[in-house]
C-alpha cells in the first residue's frame, strides 16, 4: 500500500492539532467521509454515478431495481401475512447515497407491483446534509409514495416492522489497521507533521487499544481466525471492522422484524487474513480511478475495504439478527430473473437499439466478476414472535434453475 507522506488539508490539521496531533486511522477515516463541513459524503463533493467518482449497481439505471423488486415484493407479501391489515410496512434505504436504490425501487414496484404500495413507506437513513439534499431532489417526482428521511437515533425511538437495506454502507465503515512489524503486532495511526510551514499527513505504529485486543480476542475464541495468520511477511497489514457492532446494536433497535439485505463486497476470513493479502484490501476511489495511497485528498475521495463474512454474520446474530444466506450478486440476480431480462431486451431491440444495448451493458456489468458480480447479497432477519414458522429460502438464494 503507498502511503507516503501527504499534504493535510486546513479542515483535518485544525482537527489533528485538537485531538493531539495523532490519531488512529479509524478516526482519520471517520472525518475524511463525514466530517460535517468537509468529509466527502457530508459535504457533498462526492458524485456516485457514471460521470462521478464511483458507480454502485443502482446507479447504472433502472435494471438493477427491477430484480430486486422481485425480492422486495416477495418479502413485503410475507410480512403483510403476519402483520395486521393496516399496518405499514417500512422499506429502509441505510446510506442511499444519490437515492438511486429507491428511486429505481418506487419506479420498479410501480410498474410491477403496485397493489403493495399503499402500505409501505420509504424510509432513507441519511447523516449527511449534502447527501439528503440531493436524494430529496432526486425523489420529488414521486408525490403520490410515502417517503421520509430519519436517521437510525429517531428510527430507534419508533422502531419499524419492514425490509432494511443496505447497501455498499458497511464498506464505508470506519476501520482500525493493524501491522505485523518484527513479531509484533501495532496499530496504525496518522499523524499530523509539519515541515518547512506545511502541515503533511503520514501513518505511524502504536500499542493495540483494547477496542482492537477485543476484536482479535473474539475472531480467535468464537470464530478461530488467527490474525495475523501464520508464518505473515514483516509489514504485513489489514483492517479489523471494530465498528461493526455498533452499527448492528443499532439497526437491531430500529427493526421491530423483518430481513436486513446488505450487499457488498466480502470475502471469507481464510481469503481476508491469508499471509498473501499483505496489504489488506483499503482502497480510495476519486473521479473514477481507484488509489491506494488512502491517506490522499481526504475529503475529496471514497476509502472502502471489503467485509469479513464469519466476524460479519457473528456481530449479527449477537445483535438478534438471524443469518439466512448469502450469495454473489451474478447468482443472485440470475435467480430474480436476469436470463429473461436479457431476453426480453433482445426482443426489444429493433424498437430502440441503442436503449436496448445499453440496458444490455448495465446487466452484464452487474454480473462481471471483475465489475460489480462479485458484490455479496447478505440475509439477515429478525422474526416476529407473532409470525408462522416460514423456512422456505429468499427468491435470491434458490437455484436459478429452479
């Protein structure tokens, strides 16, 4: 990883000089994203997109939504099946980002399933003032569909029966780093450095907390992973997501029942901690091209590092979420239909070419196992004492033979 020394912004000095010239980089991530005024997401600077820094799979257009859907509309009828007639059901967007996910969502229910909408809200959980104004532009055509904004402090308050979604929000987690330097493990840092009257930002080691000897206690007792793992290279590194259980406690307390979907990237514990991944999987993403020099231009870039499936699915069900399955995003959309997706664009072609080609590239992308297919679908749920015993598996996670 190329971490060189690099220039520190006015904003992120002021805050290093305040917290004492050092901090570990799971703070440094933490302000470079969302830091009110200046953090890439809360100030808005950064675009999701195809013209922007980075692309997600809703963000290609309508195709991704309408497979979801499928699922989405599959989940909404059981829950309706154990709720009472009236009750409404909420669909949470956790970090919609630009508000494709439920923008292509509404747009896609409506066309398909429409007799499902007037029961269920909207509901975008969003920190960031930048972020939401946006999102509230981009849904203004919907005035017909319920739709508010709330964060997960109100949610938990008034805790909703519905369908939590979350996507690509979990990558952007801070995370704490750790190295392997002459049989010893540390903690990385960033340290602020001033040098001929210009403040500049490098990575530095220092003693484990106990935050991090917790999390390296829990992955060794309860799951077995060794982190290190054996015999690693000195200089070996990676990320600890000493975040996550904060995150769950609190999408549990704004989840009366329902599923939690999150999709993301996310690899097994024997590929993330293996002597062969030396340096971790952080990366940085700006204007389309992807760093990893992840100290650079921050609040200007997206820094994101993949998940760890088993300590993932433990945080979970420790936080009362069930774990259902998994799958990759190819295979899952394969399942809600994309073979005939693809076929009916086929057969549309000679109406509009050039919308049936493109509408063709957006699916392949969300398949490619470089692009987007390698993306992780994540069940998780939360059951209602009150509800029949259903162990039949998600429309996603059947054969999609089936």
């Amino acid at each position: 990883m190329n971490c060189s020394r690099v220039k520190c912004p006015v904003w992120l000095s002021d805050l290093m000089h305040e917290a004492g010239g050092t901090v570990p980089f799971s703070q440094f991530m933490d302000w470079a994203l969302n830091e009110t005024q200046y953090g890439s997401y809360s100030s808005g600077k950064l675009r999701i997109g195809k013209t922007g820094d980075f692309v997600t799979s809703p963000s290609l257009g309508p195709e991704f939504c309408e497979l979801l859907s499928i699922q989405i509309s599959e989940w909404i009828i059981e829950i309706e099946s154990n709720c009472n007639k009236h009750s409404t059901i909420s669909i949470i967007d956790i970090g919609p980002g630009e508000g494709d996910l439920t923008y292509y969502l509404i747009a896609a229910l409506e066309a398909s399933f429409p007799h499902l909408l007037s029961n269920i809200e909207f509901v975008l959980v969003e920190i960031n003032d930048g972020m939401r104004m946006r999102q509230k532009k981009k849904l203004m055509p919907f005035n017909n569909v319920k739709i508010r904004w709330s964060n997960f402090g109100e949610l938990s308050t008034n805790p909703v029966t519905g369908i939590m979604i979350a996507h690509e929000i979990l990558d952007a987690l801070p995370v704490d780093r750790i190295v392997w330097l002459n049989n010893k493990l540390y903690l990385q840092c960033v340290k602020l450095i001033n040098h001929l009257d210009a403040n500049y930002l490098e990575l530095i080691n220092s003693k484990l907390t106990g935050k991090v000897n917790n999390f390296l206690n829990l992955a060794k007792k309860q799951l077995g992973i060794q982190i290190p793992p054996k015999n690693p290279r000195n200089g070996w590194s990676s990320e600890l997501h000493t975040h996550l259980n904060d995150w769950f406690k609190l999408a549990s307390s704004c989840l009366l029942n329902g599923p939690l979907l999150i999709i993301d990237y996310a690899m097994e514990a024997r590929r993330y901690y293996q002597t062969s991944r030396f340096e971790g999987t952080l990366i940085s993403y700006r204007n389309q091209k992807a760093s990893n020099n992840i100290l650079a231009d921050p609040g200007l870039s997206d820094i994101t590092s993949h998940l760890c499936l088993e300590t993932l699915n433990l945080i979970a069900e420790n936080n009362n979420f069930k774990f259902i399955g998994e799958r990759r995003q190819g295979l899952s959309l394969l399942s809600l239909g994309l073979s005939e997706k693809l076929n009916s664009i086929q057969s549309s072609a000679s109406d509009n070419l050039e919308l049936a080609l493109s509408r063709r590239e957006n699916l392949l992308r969300l398949v490619d196992p470089i692009c987007l297919g390698e993306f992780r679908w994540i069940m998780y749920d939360k059951p209602s004492k009150k509800a029949t015993s259903n162990n039949s598996l998600p429309l996603f996670l059947l054969d999609p033979l089936d």
